[in-house]
C-alpha cells in the first residue's frame, strides 16, 4: 500500500478519528523506512529526528544492528516458547535483571507491555499485604489496562465505568498528602521515577527519601514505575538510584523491548514470592517473557550496561542543557527552560498552547516530538540513547527553526482548541 491508500485504510478499520486528527493538525505522516535517530515517510516525502523514543522504546535507536542481529540468530533456534513450562530464556533474563538492581529485589513476572506488568505490581502488593489500597498521582501515567487505568485520571478512566474500589491519587510530589493517604489499608504507593505524561517535573531526593520511609513506617510497599525512566535512559541504569531509595517493586517494558520485540518486566523483593505458593498459576501470560523477546532482552541489558552507555547519557544530557540554555537566551523568553535527569528531559513552555504548537512546528522543521498530554506546556524530548553529539548541530538548528515558526503562528492561535474540537462533542 502506498501512502494514501495506507492513510485511507487506516481511516477506514482502524480509527477514522486518529486520521481525522492527523490532518487537522497537519501531521499525515506514515511510518515508512528508519534506523539510528531517524525515521522517514512512508513516501520518502520527509524525515524526522526521533526526539520521542516512542518513551523510550527506541532507547537504542531504530534497528539497533546488535538487536536485529540477536533477533535473526534467535529465529533460527526459538519460539515464543511455552509459558506453561520453565524456559532457561525467562531463567537467565531473570538473573541478569535481578543484578541490575539492589539486592534482595531477585523475582521477575514477565509481561508483554507497561500495562500488564504494572497490573502484575498491583496484583503482587495487594496479594502480599493482604491490603487494598492503591496510592498513585495526580497526572501520572501507569498505561490504559484494569488497574493501571485505574490508577490514572479520570480523564482516561471516566468513559469505561468507575474507578475500581481502593485506588486514591494525590497531588503528585506532595509529601504531606502522601502521609495523610497511606494508611494501615495501603497496599502501595505507585510512582514514575519522572512523570513523563505530566511533564517531567524533577522529584527531591527528600521526597523520595520521605515517600519510601513512609511506605516502611505503615507497611506499605513502594512501586516503582521504570517503565520510561529506566535502562540508562536517566544516566544511571534506573532512574531511581538517583535518590538512594530501594523500592520493593520496579517495573521495565518499552526499551526492554530493543523495539524489535514487545516484553515487560515486574521486578520484586525475594519475599514476596509468597503469593505464589499456594498456586504458582495464579497469574499467567502467554506471550509473556516470549523467548525471542528474552534473548533481545538480554542484548538491551548487555549495551546499556557497557560503562561508556552510561557515560555517554550523562555528557550528550549536559551537551542538550548547554544548547537549550543558549537557546532560551536566544527565543526572546518563548523557550523557557529544561527540566532533565539525564535524558528524560523536558522543554518548558509559557501556556498551554505552547506544547500542541511545537509538537506542530517541530514536525514541520524535521523533529518527532511530542507534548506532555497532562501539562501541555511542556514538550516532551527523549532523544534514543545513542545518539552521537554530533548530529546536536542539526537537531537544535531544527529546533530553532521550529521555535521561530511556533512564536509567529502563536498570536491567535488555538491547535489545543482545535485537537479538543477533534475529540470533543463538537466535532462528531
Ligand atoms: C510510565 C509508563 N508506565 C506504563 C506505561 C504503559 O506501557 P504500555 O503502553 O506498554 O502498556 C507507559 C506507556 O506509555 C508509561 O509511559
């Protein structure tokens, strides 16, 4: 199919309203050919600097050789393989991430996304406390399955029905709020090391100190989504070593994935296996922990762990906080600053409209990025781990570019309204 039969089918048997958006807001473009940073396409009629990841997913860029070259290997010799068996895939991937973390944390679930294996994290801590409360944040994002929907705003919740019993949010950050909600119910508090879909606001270490010791003082257990900020994706290999705290559950998917096969992750404290003992059965998944999905695994582990991945993060992060703040200085106050732990980072805007704007004018100048859905001033900036500081020239004249354009089309402009109109009552 070529472009515009693509775009027509889509429209037709998969969702008239995501192309409908698409062409409001000027974005038709169809995924065709990628690798590295980049992608183009389906015509050949534009690239893209990827500065999303799709949240990380693309960690390692578009076909990672390495990656391709594990997964050919491994479809010579596996399968997804048998979930109602033990599989010495799931059994290494296993050990090589139990060593990834602090000790004690030894246990893996395997899924197949975020969702699912954040599901598995709630389903685990309520099981082991004999608790039902669920603690999550205000704008945070966990995914769109039962509980982690049920843990997020309404505004992702609300059509499906109530809320499940037993979940509260608070203000994200709020420590005095988290201290009134964790009771003698709690089963767990659940956090994104760095809110993504909220924007990226940076987390005290006296929060996160404060949140885990009020987990431990009422017995409730700290989960830790790592969903966009682990693998090396924060300059450390999760995100939350930045603050010296020890969860007693942390979940992996997208970049797990190399973006070549879909698997997710739900690491635990060695205790809470428990749950398990009277029926290990008791919570399956068939595609979960697929043995393709491990092998590929297992190579995400491997060159993110190489001591110079980790490195390079951390100096390609001060090389983009150098370049922003030039930039800034040269937006005539548009570009307001950068919020960043490694290379979870994110543009800071005046209003709300800035975000769905440049998400637009990025698009135009060259660079996939994407606003934060719930602070809209905010635009999202996750450029795929390996990419080489010299390709910034061109990615920051691209964004100048994209900031020259948003700051003249800005005056009476309203895509926010427009993007509302699209999904809204009003525009079926
Ligand atoms: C922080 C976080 N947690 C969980 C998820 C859900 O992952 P998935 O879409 O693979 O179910 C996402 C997805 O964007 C996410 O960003």
């Amino acid at each position: 199919m070529d472009r515009k039969e693509s775009i027509e089918a889509f429209a037709t048997h998969v969702s008239k309203w995501k192309a409908a958006f698409f062409r409001k807001y000027g974005m038709d473009f169809v995924m065709g050919s990628r690798g590295g940073t980049r992608l183009s396409d389906l015509d050949g009629r534009k690239e893209l600097i990827n500065l999303h990841s799709n949240g990380g997913v693309f960690n390692l860029g578009h076909r990672n050789p390495a990656i391709i070259s594990v997964m050919k290997k491994s479809l010579d010799e596996l399968d997804i393989g048998n979930h109602h068996l033990m599989s010495a895939e799931r059994a290494a991937l296993a050990k090589a991430l139990a060593a990834t973390l602090p000790k004690g944390l030894g246990k893996t679930v395997f899924g197949v996304g975020g969702g699912e294996a954040i599901d598995v994290a709630i389903k685990l801590a309520r099981a082991y406390t004999r608790r039902a409360k669920i603690v999550s944040f205000v704008g945070a994002y966990h995914g769109h399955t039962g509980y982690a929907l049920a843990t997020g705003d309404d505004k992702y919740r609300a059509p499906f029905g109530p809320r499940p019993g037993g979940f509260v949010q608070v203000s994200h950050h709020d420590l005095a709020a988290l201290e009134e909600a964790v009771d003698a119910d709690t089963a767990a508090v659940i956090m994104e090391t760095v809110p993504a879909t909220l924007g990226m606001p940076i987390p005290t270490t006296a929060f996160m100190e404060g949140a885990a010791a009020l987990c431990r003082k009422r017995g409730a257990l700290l989960v830790m989504d790592e969903v966009q900020t682990g693998l090396g994706r924060t300059g450390r290999f999760w995100g939350f070593e930045h603050f010296g705290i020890v969860p007693d559950i942390v979940v992996t998917g997208k970049g797990l994935s190399g973006g070549i096969y879909p698997i997710s992750a739900t690491m635990f404290r060695d205790e809470l296996e428990e749950v398990f003992h009277e029926d290990p059965f008791i919570h399956i998944s068939t595609f979960g922990g697929s043995e393709l999905g491990c092998r590929v695994a297992m190579e995400v582990l491997r060159i993110s762990q190489e001591p110079a991945f980790l490195a390079h993060v951390r100096s390609l992060s001060d090389a983009f906080a150098q370049r922003v703040g030039e930039l800034a200085g040269r937006s005539h106050g548009y570009l307001k600053g950068l919020r960043r732990l490694g290379l979870m980072m994110g543009l800071e805007f005046g209003d709300e409209d800035d975000g769905p704007l440049m998400t637009r004018t990025s698009y135009d100048a060259g660079l996939l990025m994407i606003y934060a859905n719930n602070d809209k001033r905010i635009l999202q900036c996750l450029p795929p781990l390996v990419m080489e500081e010299g390709e910034l020239d061109e990615v920051f004249g691209r964004l100048e570019a994209a900031i020259g354009k948003a700051r003249l089309l800005k005056p009476g402009l309203a895509l926010a309204a427009m993007a509302a109109g699209v999904f809204g009552k009003k525009g079926k």
